[in-house]
C-alpha cells in the first residue's frame, strides 16, 4: 500500500482538526479529498508529509511511517502545497536545476527537460518565475513536486485560481501522471 492511514487525529488545543480518519491509497489510484474549508483536508496532506506531527493514529508511505522515518517518506513523496512557494526571481529553468539538485538527481538537465516537456513548460521555461500567469506557475510547482520521480504525488488544491483551460490541462496532467503512481 502506498498510503495508509488508521485513526488520524490532530487535535490543536481543544479544536479537532482531523478525528480518527481510515483511509488506503494504491499505487494507480488518484484519491481527492472533497469537504468544506477548516474540514481537515490540508492538516492530513501535512501529517502525510511529514510537515505536523499527528496527536493519534499512524500513517504510512511505501512502508514508511511517517513520524518515526520522515526523511524515507519525503524521499517517497512529491508535494504541492496549496500556497505554492516558488522562488519568483528565479528562470524556470533555472528554478528546476536547483530543486533537482537539493535531490541529488543524476542526468540533471534531462530530467529538467522531460518535466518542462511533462508540464507544458516549453515556451515559459526562459522566463522569470515572478513573469508566469498562476496557471504556468502551478505547472512550475508540479514540475518541481515529480522532479525526483517520487511515488506518490500530494497535491493541495492545484486547480485553484485556474482558468477553465489551464483547469482542463491540470486535470489530465495530474490523471496521467496517476497511471503510474499514488495522487492525493
């Protein structure tokens, strides 16, 4: 199993942010979290990453769990936070060597190449992060999350503030890139 999940709980003072969640992700699935704002949806994703600690339950990616062995899950995972922290004076391009290089990934400008290819970066990939619309910046963000071609993808709100193609676009990119791995 990917990603499972059994009695997550996140309790931030007396408020429960998540209260016993079960849930399982497969390598091929795309599992999307649907609730209102403040239902717990980002507080998860976080757990899942290994960013918060959980108050109760156990998570685990690939085998890994994710408060005693967060550095193996992170190598596993590719995030995209919704607040998507871009350096914006930086080139695409340029942007991308870097995150490959915090990954130590071999064969550094092939891979940059098949990301800018993967996320329809071509045209944009010369230009200043701080000059692309949200729609080419998100594609920047999920470039960034699958450069090191993790197992499983986590992806918070990467639609959001698209227009109806770029929307259109995101969605089979993220549908594609599911075939072969873990998407939440």
């Amino acid at each position: 199993m990917s990603v499972s999940v059994k009695g997550l709980t996140k309790i931030y003072g007396e408020q429960r942010a998540i209260d016993n969640i079960n849930f399982e992700a497969k390598k091929g699935e795309i599992l999307g979290f649907l609730g209102p704002n403040g239902a717990g949806k980002t507080t998860t994703m976080k757990i899942l990453t290994s960013f918060i600690p959980a108050s109760m339950g156990k998570a685990t990616v690939c085998g890994f769990d994710v408060q005693e062995e967060e550095m193996e899950v992170r190598k596993r995972i590719g995030y995209l936070p919704e607040h998507n922290p871009l350096y914006k004076d930086m080139y695409v391009r340029e942007y991308l060597r870097f995150i490959a290089g915090l990954h130590k990934i071999k064969n550094v400008n092939q891979r940059v190449d098949e990301m800018i290819e993967t996320t329809g970066l071509e045209r944009e990939q010369k230009k200043l992060i701080s000059a692309l619309s949200k729609g080419y910046r998100q594609r920047v963000g999920l470039a960034q999350a699958m450069i090191h071609d993790p197992e499983v993808l986590i992806l918070d709100e990467p639609t959001t503030g698209l227009d109806p193609n770029q929307l259109a676009e995101i969605r089979a990119l993220i549908k594609r890139t599911g075939q072969d791995k873990t998407v939440i």
